[in-house]
C-alpha cells in the first residue's frame, strides 16, 4: 500500500513511523488510520523497536479530524471509534517496544495514539489533553481505559471532564510521559532509548511486555503465574544460552532473537 499521510524510515532495526497531514496538525481521518493499520499489520521482522511520531515542530497529532467526525451518525461514529481503537490496540501488543515520541501537540486521538505506545517522551513544546466533551463526544480510541490507567482516575476524570490541556512538564509530573527534552534533542533521545533495548534480548523484551501488558488487568494470581509461565519459556530460547554464558565468560552477550 502507498501511503499518503505516513513516512517511513528505516534506521536499521529501529523503524521510525511519522504520522504526516500537516494541514490538519496531523489530525487523524479514516484514510491516515488505514494506512497505520496496514503499516503495523505489516511490519516487517526485522524491525525491533518502533517509533511513533508527527511531522513538523508544532503537532504530534491534533486528535480525530474533527471535519470528517462533524457529519457522522451513531453507526458511523461507533464504526470510525471502532477503527481506531482497534489500530492503536495492534500497536498495544505488536511483539516489538514502541516509543512515542510526542513532539508537539497530543490532544485526543493523538494523546490516545500516544497513550497506546508502551513508553511516552516528549519535546518541552508537547501538549496533551483529551478535549472531546467540548465537541460534544467522549474520548473514543481507549482515551477513557488508558488514561486512568497511566495517570490515575482521579486526575484522568478531571483531564476529561474540563477537556484541559496540560504542559509536557505537568505530564512528566503525573506520569504520562517518562522523560521531557529540548524539541531538537527527542528523535536523537528516542533513538538513544532504542539502541539501548536493541542490546538486549528481544524474545526476553517480547515476553516482559506481553507479562506486563495482559497481567495488568489480571488478578494478582493469575498475573504472577502468566510471568512464571513466560518466564519458563525464556529457558527454551538461544538467548537465555548466549545471555548467560556471555556473563559467565564475562563477555558481552549478542543476541539474536532465537
Ligand atoms: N481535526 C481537523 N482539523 C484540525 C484538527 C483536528 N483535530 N486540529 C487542527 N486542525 C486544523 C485546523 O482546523 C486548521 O485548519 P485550517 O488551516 O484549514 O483552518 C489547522 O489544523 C491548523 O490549526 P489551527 O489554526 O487551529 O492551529 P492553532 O495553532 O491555532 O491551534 C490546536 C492548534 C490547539 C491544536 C487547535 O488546532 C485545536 O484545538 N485543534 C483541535 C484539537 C482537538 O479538539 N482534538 C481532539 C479532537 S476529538 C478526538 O480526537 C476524538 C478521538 C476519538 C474519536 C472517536 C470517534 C468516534
């Protein structure tokens, strides 16, 4: 597929997915969510951490376009809802980390692209809200399930009650994004963030996310015992063998996903 609101770059195993409609701030219709959709159903193996961005210096992304949600019905609006969520879950559980790297406005749908990403750092310009009761919707790509997640229900409520848009430095003080730099030093610190997992084993990377990611919403024996079973399988991958022989041998491990 071609794509028109998406560019693409490939710095070796690290890709770098820029979501590009600078007319509209990078604000997100149907035609940008399918291209996502078909980028992330399709990404190739050898792509070991992905990063997720938005063009230009002033927008991560500014949310649903608003002009194509203006005309829509219940089935069309349940329909539209249904295709984003469904994006940004894909991105939730791709094998692979995902760095949000927020560089600008993050409001709405882009604070929910966001939020779908494993970890968050932003530019000090960055922005983020969940504005929608103030167009008369609710925040309809899992704002409402992620959010009080992250942050907590008390201050995720008051975000979506008041549609206030809060600072980089206030979201690095409630836990939203990780760490806050200068605009021109985020793509560099992203990428640093990523040679760093890049060191490491990635079946090993894989399964930490898919312990964390699903025994959040476990109880806690169910949650402790999918880490036990996740954790038994490293023991069947080449790179528990090399990772542990290496520090023995008191070398630097290489790992090769196997
Ligand atoms: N949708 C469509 N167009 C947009 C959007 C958007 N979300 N955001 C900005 N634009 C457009 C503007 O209309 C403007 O276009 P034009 O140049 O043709 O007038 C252009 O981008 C530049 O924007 P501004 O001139 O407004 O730039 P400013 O720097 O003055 O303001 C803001 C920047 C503060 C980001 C402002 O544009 C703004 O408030 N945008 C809307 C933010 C917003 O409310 N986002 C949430 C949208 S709702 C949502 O995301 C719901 C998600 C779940 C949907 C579920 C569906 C069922």
């Amino acid at each position: 597929m071609e794509y028109n609101f998406l560019k693409i770059e490939r710095k070796g195993a690290i890709t770098v997915m820029m979501v590009s409609a600078p007319k509209s701030l990078n604000a997100l219709n149907s035609a940008v969510l399918k291209e996502m959709d078909d980028f992330v159903s399709h990404l190739d193996e050898s792509t070991r951490v992905l990063i997720v961005t938005g063009d230009g210096e002033k927008s991560f992304v500014a949310g649903a376009d608003i002009s194509e949600m203006a005309h829509l019905g219940e089935q069309e609006g349940f329909e539209f809802g249904r295709l984003g969520a469904q994006v940004f879950r894909k991105i939730e559980t791709l094998p692979i980390p995902v760095i949000a790297a927020v560089n600008g406005f993050a409001l709405g749908g882009g604070c929910e692209l966001a939020m779908a990403c494993d970890i968050r750092i932003a530019s000090s310009n960055a922005k983020f809200g969940q504005p929608e009761v103030g167009l008369g919707i609710i925040p309809g790509f899992s704002g409402t399930y992620r959010l009080p997640k992250l942050v907590g229900q008390g201050y995720a409520k008051e975000m979506i009650y008041t549609g206030k848009v809060i600072r980089a430095d206030e979201a690095l003080r409630i836990g939203l994004v990780n760490a806050v730099y200068e605009r021109e030093e985020l793509m560099g610190k992203a990428l640093e963030m990523a040679e760093r997992m890049l060191a490491n084993a990635p079946l090993a990377i894989s399964a930490a996310k898919q312990s964390i990611n699903e025994g959040y919403d476990l109880d806690a024996d169910a949650a402790i015992a999918l880490e036990n079973k996740l954790f038994g399988k490293c023991f069947t991958t080449q790179d528990q063998k090399d990772g542990m022989a290496a520090f023995l041998n008191k070398q630097k491990a290489v790992f090769n996903g196997k």
